[in-house]
C-alpha cells in the first residue's frame, strides 16, 4: 500500500541514482542528490517543529531548489505553500494571514526580507536553504520519515484567487497526488527516459503533473527559463536541445509559439511526442497550426480547477476540427464522477443542455485552508445521493454533452450573461472570434453599465469589421457593443488572461 508521494523517490533513487531530476539554469539534481538534500532539510526541520502536519511556507525563486524543499517539507511530515518571490507582497500578506505558516523555508538573498516588520512581515521560524542541505541522515530513518505520513495528510496548499479578492489555500492530500498521478504515468505512457519541458509556476496546479510524475518514473523536468515563453524560436530550440518529450502547458504559451510562426525556424518533431494542455480554452484555429507543423504528436486537452487535484477530464484529439469548433474537454479520468447538474440539481445527459460540471472523486481536495465557511460553499453534499456523506466539488464551470457524448466546455458560471432577453455563454463568443484568420488571441467581457458585450483583440479590427465576419458564426445578439485593441491582452501569474485587471481598466467605473 502506498501511503505517501515519497515512496515514489525512494524507489526512484533506488532505481536511478545518477539520472537527471529537476534542472533549472543554474543547478541540477540526480535523485540520488534530491533525496540526499530533501532528507537533510527533513532533519532541520524536525528540530524546529516537534509537531507534525503544519504548514511549511516557501519563499524562493522558481528553481530546482524550490522543489527540493517540497520535498524535505513532505519528508519532515508537514506540508508545504509556496510563496514565490514574484508574488506581489499584498498577495503574499494574505496569504500568510490565512496560511499561519509554522516556518518559512528562504534563500540567503532572500532572507532580508522576512522577519518581523519586513516586506514579509512574519515573527516564526525562518530557515535559509543553503545552511540546511548538509545533513547526512541514514536509510532508517529516511524509512521512518515516509512510514509515519497517511496518505490523507496534506502534502500541499496552493492559494487561487478568490472572489472577494482574498486567496483560498486549496488543500490536496497526498492520495489525490497519487490518485492523480498513477493515471497520468498509465494514460501517458510515461517512463524515465522521458523529460518535460516545465512551463507552470510552482505555486500553480498544473506544476503537479510535471514534479510528481517524473518522481514516480524517474524522467526529467527541466524548468524552463520564463523569459523564452516571450522568445518562440528560443524556446523551441531549448526543447529541442534538451530532448524534451513532453510539455504540459497553458493555452496561452501554445497560442505565442503558433502565432508567431516560431515552427517554421525550428523543428522538435524527433523528440517531442506529448502536448498536453489545460487551464483555458485552446482555440482550435491555433491548435491547428501545432498540428499541422507537428502532425504526429499526441495532443491531450486536459481540464479542472485546483480544488481537484490539477484535472479531472481529458480529451486526447482524435479527429479534425474546424477552427471555429469547440475543442472538447472529453471524459472523466480513471477513478473519478463528473455530474453535469441543471440549476435544479438534475443530472443532465442529453446533449445540447446545459449544466454545472460538479466533481465526485479521490481527486477532491479536503477543502480550503483554514476557511470554512468557503469550503462549505463549494465541497458540497452530492443532491443525487442523500442516505450518507458524500462530498462533490461544484466548479461553477458550464459545459454540455456533444452528440458523441464528450463534454463542451461553455464558459464560468459568472461569464453567463443575460443580453437583450438572451442567455448568453461569453465563451462561445471567444470561440468564434478565435477562429478568425487574423486573431490570435481574444477576450469577452460584459460591461453592465452600458448593457454591451466588449471584445478584447491583440489585432487592429474596426467593431465593424468585427461584427461583418462573425454574423456568419454568431446570432446578432452576440455581437459585441464594444471591441477594444490592445498591444498585449495581459497575463496573470500563471499565465492565463488576465480578466480582472481588463475589466479593471476598460470597464469598471
């Protein structure tokens, strides 16, 4: 029986000691050498916290240390939340202000920053990684380490953006990272001699692909530099030199590597053979592209919030698509229920209706972190099954079933618009515009002051012209009011458009 993630890296390390780990610009580990480094992090860390099961905050820069202290966190029997150095200070003040973290684990640079009235204003046990990674500790008691963790103690809490402006600290177990990652491995086909290409910050969900399904396998994650997702060619070409097999990214970096024609300087066809994505929609017009320059690659779209561990849905691209189609988000993955409930907690199955995307499963985290009253709101009890507990997680995520039954995503909940007496999915409205030849990317928002639909475009296009080419797609009501040009739509922090802060400037009074 497996009861923790650690079990995968010493078996791995036991398997592979010498091959390549985690890889940043500036340091590489070997498993053997991440056990090594994680274990004496465990054993300072046992020395300041006596009491297991408490959160561990991590406040450095995106980097294959970062990830060894994950690990010497989850060795010591507590749990880790990142703080990474990007973060805005105001972020990271609530978080911080919810997390109550027992310690923070810091680099030397770093460290003059925390402490009591500092820009991280924190009064507990602060660790600097440097002066703990030089402890020896013996294969007992490294035993002894992973055989007291049960596999529903938690092995991290990442904090998402909540809609009151105060981050929530989803909470995962270490048996959702199992569950998760067993299924990933198998439906992938992933073994040591892969590599993924790293795209996802630590502190964002889709990271967990990459970290825990290399320690399982014993293949490489190479953490690519941040500034080459704003230099196509590049970054191409640092796939290609590292023989990376795998990627696992937000629509958004896919989108700049197609529509920059970056495919035509560079070709990583004999290498890569996985492109996996998830976190947005991924507009088939783009996607086409990716296909046609490297047509023998698997393409997955993945799907799911934080609260489910990372994904809950896939859809391995089987067929030709259109480019003003829906990409589907496909079928639940092994071991997991999706519900698709009406507004009156009714399973929808037929296709064309729309539903809630609600979550049943071992994926589900236990709730938010030391939030109650939010956790009660979403971790609800399942309305189709009422003769004992059983928890589901409602998405707040419209979607519908397809006539081959896969699933559609629609759009938020809160992107649902009502517009001149029609129900209206600001999503498909993406979609549309998406697959028009000159857009690259594009966002709807709905501005309710002025009762108008207002189109964000990277691309110089008239409303006019707008409009004249999306009457063949779209009914009239759904043209936007308003369409608004701008140089870059902006990105947040993991990538993904950045909604909140257009509306924030073209929108809100």
């Amino acid at each position: 029986m497996q009861n923790c993630v650690l079990q995968w890296l010493e078996e791995t390390a036991r398997r592979f000691p010498e091959r390549t780990a985690y890889v940043d610009e500036n340091k590489q580990y070997t498993w053997r050498e991440l056990r090594k480094t994680a274990l004496s992090i465990a054993s300072h860390i046992d020395k300041e916290l006596p009491d297991r099961k408490q959160p561990v905050a991590v406040y450095m820069e995106k980097s294959a240390d970062m990830l060894a202290a994950y690990t010497g966190i989850a060795y010591s029997g507590n749990f880790y939340s990142p703080l990474a150095a990007d973060m805005p200070a105001a972020r990271i003040e609530k978080i911080i202000q919810t997390l109550q973290p027992a310690m923070i684990i810091t680099t030397g640079v770093l460290r003059p920053n925390v402490g009591p009235g500092k820009a991280i204003d924190f009064s507990g046990s602060v660790l600097c990684f440097e002066d703990i990674i030089d402890k020896a500790v013996d294969d007992d008691k490294a035993r002894a380490y992973a055989d007291r963790i049960l596999d529903t103690d938690l092995l991290y809490v990442l904090f998402t953006s909540g809609s009151t402006g105060v981050p929530k600290g989803v909470a995962i177990t270490h048996r959702s990272v199992i569950d998760y990652i067993d299924w990933v491995t198998e439906e992938f086909a992933i073994t040591e001699n892969d590599s993924f290409g790293n795209q996802a910050p630590f502190y964002f969900d889709n990271s967990i692909l990459d970290i825990y399904s290399a320690m399982k396998t014993g293949a490489a994650v190479y953490i690519i530099p941040s500034e080459l997702f704003s230099q196509p060619v590049r970054l191409l070409q640092y796939l290609l030199d590292n023989k990376i097999t795998t990627i696992f990214w937000v629509p958004s970096a896919m989108i700049m590597v197609s529509a920059l024609k970056a495919f035509r300087n560079v070709d990583v066809s004999a290498t890569l053979k996985r492109v996996l994505f998830c976190g947005e929609v991924m507009p088939n017009k783009q996607l086409n592209i990716w296909r046609k320059y490297l047509p023998n690659m698997r393409y997955s779209n993945l799907y799911g919030p934080t609260e489910i561990t990372d994904a809950c849905t896939f859809y391995t691209v089987d067929r030709e698509f259109d480019d003003d189609e829906p990409l589907p988000i496909g079928k639940p993955m092994r071991n997991t229920e999706i519900l698709v409930l009406d507004e009156h907690d009714r399973l929808v199955t037929e296709p064309e209706q729309v539903g809630e995307l609600c979550v049943r499963g071992t994926c589900l985290a236990v709730g938010y972190y030391n939030n109650p009253e939010k956790t009660a709101a979403a971790f609800v009890q399942n309305p189709l099954q009422t003769a004992y507990e059983e928890k589901i997680y409602r998405t707040g995520d419209l979607v519908k079933y397809n006539d081959r039954h896969e699933i559609i995503y629609l759009s938020r909940k809160d992107f649902q618009i009502k517009h001149l007496g029609h129900r209206i999915e600001l999503g498909e409205i993406e979609t549309a515009v998406s697959s028009l030849e000159e857009i690259s990317m594009c966002c709807c928002l709905y501005d309710d002051k002025h009762s108008r639909i207002v189109l964000f475009l990277e691309t110089e296009m008239t409303k006019d012209h707008v409009n004249e080419r999306l009457r063949t797609l779209v009914p009239d009501y759904m043209l936007p009011g308003k369409v608004v040009c701008v140089d870059k739509l902006p990105l947040n922090a993991n990538g993904k458009i950045d909604r909140v802060a257009l509306k924030q400037k073209y929108i809100s009074s």
